[in-house]
C-alpha cells in the first residue's frame, strides 16, 4: 500500500499530513521525534516502540498516539505490518488539548468500532475521489477526541454496570447484527427497561443503543461493498440486518454524506 502526503489541505484546522496503511515498519530511530502528532497500529504481526527507558511491544490491533519532537524508535524481530495517520493543520499546535498532555496514548482497542476503520476508510475515500477535505477535518477531530474518550472508557470499563450491561449487549450486536434485533430485545435479554439501556449506552459510547446498531451494521456493509463489490445490494442489505434495500442504501447514504453517484463508485459499479 502506498503512502499519501497532504490529502488534506493544511489550511484546515486539522488535515493529514501523510497516511497508510499494510506498511512494511522498518526500524526507525528519531532522536528529535516526528514534527506532528502520529497515530500508528499493528495489522500484523509486533514490534516494539522505545520511549524514553519505556519499551512498549505493539501487538496486532494495538495503536499509539505520539506527540510532536518526543524522541522514540521502532524495531521489530519479523515483519510487522503497520497502518499511521499523522496530523497537521492550523490547530496542530491544539491537538494536545483534545487529547491529553500524556507523553503518549497507547490503546488496546476502540470502544467505537467505527474509528477502528478511519484509516482504511480514509484511503478508500481518497482513492476513489469521494473524500470530502472538510468531512475528513470532521472526522479528524473525531479521532482524536475518541482515543481521549476512550482513554476514560477504558477506566470505566472495570465498572461492574459496564461488564453486566454494556459489554453483553456490544457483544449480542457484533455476534446478531444480520439478524432482527431491536433496543427492546436487547433490554429484555439483560432484564433491564430499553430507556434504561439507551441511558447506559450514551453514558458509556456517546450514542444511543439504535445509533450504536446502525453504526454497526453499515460498517459491515462497508467493508462487503468494498472487499465483495460483485455482490448486490440486495445481499449486503439482508447481510447487515435490513429487509428493504432501499432502506439499507438510503440509511447508508445518509449516513455517509453520499451522492447517489458516490454511492455507486464506492460499489465500483
């Protein structure tokens, strides 16, 4: 996979300065950092990232977040595969304030499966000449304010409501989402009232139960229309939960700010 630079104009209070992804990491050694902020994950296989005296061994589906000038390096005993974002902008300097003021971010994993996909979907959105420069400054900021969030959701993850409620009910939406399932039937199985649910979810997702469903579902579908373009809409639709496919690509379109002509190319049809 190649790396692009500047995607995004730096005129924009955030834009992206250089991303990637399937990246061979070779060994790198920066004594003076990288000038912006930069996010990197493991897709595949491990290395290891020096920090000061603090060697930190970033395993598939784990990611860091540096900031600008820390000294660090990277190795690796095998080939490690990486994906990276680094950011720029008029509010570069700014970023610290939505993120923290830790030396680094490290995150086992997202909270908000949608962020887990930005740097694909990005590149995607790039390749196929649908990436709106001020959505991505949008989503940018999201980003970065999720791995912030998550940092706090990660704390509140140990919390006995989180455990009993939460993580049953994103595991019964990731395990049934090609199947009818409503707010009222999750709520039933944890013997809960759906208000109560809806409550928990926006406390500790920042989204209603449905929202979070939706969200879901059509990030699957996401990845069928990318990875299975052959495959109809008819199928993606009863993939993802929907009956109706006409419902499915309104929602899908809606969701993802799409023309009807954008929704095609992304089907590469």
């Amino acid at each position: 996979m190649p790396i692009y630079f500047q995607i995004t104009p730096k005129s924009l209070p955030l834009a992206i300065e250089s991303i990637g992804s399937s990246w061979r990491q070779e060994p790198i050694h920066r004594p003076h950092g990288y000038p912006v902020y930069h996010w990197l994950k493991t897709i595949k296989g491990a290395g290891t990232i020096a920090i000061g005296q603090q060697h930190i061994r970033l395993g598939v589906g784990q990611g860091i977040l540096i900031p600008p000038t820390l000294c660090h390096s990277y190795d690796s005993t095998g080939t490690w595969l990486t994906q990276f974002v680094t950011f720029n902008g008029t509010l570069e300097t700014s970023i610290a304030s939505i993120v923290g003021t830790s030396s680094y971010l490290f995150k086992e994993r997202f909270f908000d499966n949608h962020y887990d996909h930005f740097i694909d979907d990005t590149i995607t959105a790039y390749e196929t000449d649908c990436l709106n420069p001020f959505d991505a400054a949008v989503d940018c900021f999201s980003f970065l304010l999720s791995l912030s969030k998550d940092q706090a959701m990660q704390e509140q993850a140990g919390n006995s409501v989180y455990q009993d409620i939460i993580e049953p009910a994103i595991r019964k939406i990731q395990s049934t989402f090609s199947h009818e399932l409503s707010v009222g039937q999750l709520a039933q199985e944890l013997f809960i009232s759906p208000q109560y649910l809806t409550r928990l979810f926006t406390k500790y997702t920042g989204k209603s139960t449905q929202d979070y469903i939706t969200d879901y579902r059509l990030n699957k579908a996401k990845e069928y229309l990318i990875n299975s373009p052959h495959q109809t809409i008819s199928t993606i639709a009863s993939k993802c939960g929907y009956s109706s496919p006409s419902r499915f690509s309104e929602t899908f379109r809606k969701k993802n700010k799409l023309t009807p002509s954008a929704f095609r190319k992304l089907r590469g049809s």
